[in-house]
C-alpha cells in the first residue's frame, strides 16, 4: 500500500500554467466592447455580419490582452515578490519559469500580428502602435503617480481596432474613438479603486500610484469622476450612432452597476474590492454588450 510520500503530486502543465498566469479567462472582460464597436461599423457598413471578421477580431484581441498579462507578469515579477497580496503569483513562487512566460507572451504577440495581418492592412500598420502601451504600463508604475493612465489607453485601443478591423479606413470611426475613450475611463477608473489595496506597500517599496502618492480617499473621488465621464461618453455613444430604447435599458443597469461598486467601497473598507471587479465590472461589459445586441439584430443581416 502506497504511503502519503509515495502518492505522486500532479502538477498543471506549462501551457496551463501560464494561462493560469495571464488568467485567460478574464479576456472576456475586454470583448464585448470590441464586438460591440465592430457590430455597430458593419451596422453602418453595409448593415451585414461578417462572422469571420468577428473570428478575427477575437483572435486578435485574445492574442493582444494574453501578450499585455504576460508581459506585465514578467516585468513586475520582483515587484510582486516583495507584495504579500501578489507573492504567491506564478512567476513568483516557480510555476511558470521566466522562459515559459516569455515564450508565451511572444506566441500571443505573434498570433495578434496574424490576426491583425488577416483583417486588413491598415490594422496590420497600426498594430505595433496597439502594442506599445501594453509593454509600457508595466513601466508605469516606476516613473509616473498615474500608470492607472497608461492603463487606459491600453484599453480604449479595442474598440477603435475593432471597428478598424470592419471598415479597414479611419474615415468615419469618430463613434470608436468616442466607445474606446469610454473603455479606456472605465477600466482606468477601476484600477484606481484596484490600486487602493496596496497604496501602504507601494509606498514602502517605491511602487508609484494615485492612491500612494494622494491616498485612498482621492483615488476612490478620482475614480467616480472617471466613472460620471464615461457614463456620458456611453449616453453620447448611443445617441450618436442610432440605438434604439434597448440600449438605453442596458445603460441603467449599467448605472446601478457603477453605484454599487462605488458603495461597496471605501477609503475605510476594501474588503469587496474583488466583488466590485468580477460582479460589478463583468456585468457592465456584459449588459451592455447584451442590450446593444438585440438592438443591433433587429437592423444586421445574420446570414453567413
């Protein structure tokens, strides 16, 4: 009979251990405002799906966000270390060697380029462009009280790719340039409210931030200033492209979302930080992904 010592331990293996890494499955955050943006262009391009272009799209911006985790994950490795919240990430503790995680964060970045490559060539020219703030917001936070900034451009860049990868010109895109500045407040408001957890550490280990540097109570104001503007961009969005009443429906949910998650936390009281992120932020994205769909299905040409 086999001892304890005997029994043999699995271990994931490399591939799922990096994507435990760059926690694959958060991607979906990111993509209902791309599919939003490229629905919305073919709504008004002609006013048919183009299922492979939305393939494309999703490849791509998989590929991108896997290529931005895997990257920050490796420069902010030491960083992490030396943070009780983050020590026991992958990198950190040996499940996933530095060379694991390189080889996969040059894998997505060459699967973002092929999707890009694919769509058309105006993405394909902008796509380094796409890249360069998802390497430099990792450096942020050495230089800058306000990587949280760094962040949201990284963010706004989905939608405009997206609709960029339906009409493949910049003539016409100004509703993406207005979605993806929506995005781009949205998520950047939230890593300021994210960012509070670890304002004391930070400190101590030179780590620059919004809630470091100003403390916690002017990031969370921060935070529903950022929050108050996006919500208008989102009103201004769908004004200007045409929604219909199921639109706005989603963007009350949407509201009560973005009020809860600023009730649930405060200066005083971080414990639901996390809650406010996979509850609050996952239905956001979703909602209004959802509303804006039904809206759009009764005008787009579904057929293959």
């Amino acid at each position: 009979m086999a001892t304890v010592a005997e029994v043999p331990v699995e271990r994931p293996g490399r591939v799922k251990s990096f994507l435990k890494l760059v926690t694959i499955e958060h991607s979906v955050f990111a993509l209902p405002f791309a599919y939003l943006s490229a629905l919305t262009a073919m709504q008004v391009d002609g006013g048919r799906v183009r299922w492979l272009d939305l393939l494309l799209i999703t490849v791509a911006m998989v590929g991108a966000r896997t290529f931005a985790m895997a990257a920050n994950r490796i420069l902010d490795r030491r960083i992490d270390a030396r943070n009780p919240r983050t020590a026991n990430r992958e990198l950190v503790t040996g499940a996933v060697s530095v060379r694991t995680a390189w080889t996969g964060a040059a894998v997505a970045l060459v699967v973002f380029l092929a999707a890009a490559a694919l769509l058309n060539p105006l993405c394909l020219a902008l796509a380094p462009l796409a890249v360069v703030p998802l390497v430099v917001y990792p450096y942020g936070k050495r230089f800058t009280d306000w990587p949280h900034a760094i962040l949201a451009i990284a963010q706004a860049v989905g939608p405009v790719g997206a609709w960029l990868a339906v009409t493949g010109t910049l003539a016409g895109s100004g509703p993406a340039w207005l979605l993806g500045a929506a995005v781009g407040l949205w998520i950047g408001g939230f890593d300021l409210i994210y960012a509070c957890q670890d304002s004391e550490i930070d400190r101590e280990i030179g780590v620059h931030s919004v809630p470091a540097r100003y403390g916690r109570r002017f990031a969370l104001h921060a935070s529903t200033v950022a929050h108050v503007v996006t919500f208008a961009l989102f009103i201004w969005f769908g004004a200007l492209v045409g929604f219909g009443w199921l639109w706005w429906i989603g963007l009350a949910f949407t509201a009560v979302a973005f009020g809860y998650q600023h009730l649930v936390v405060s200066p005083t009281d971080l414990s639901k930080v996390n809650r406010a992120f996979f509850t609050a932020n996952g239905f956001v994205g979703i909602a209004l992904f959802v509303f804006a769909l039904l809206d759009l299905v009764v005008r787009l040409d579904l057929r293959p």
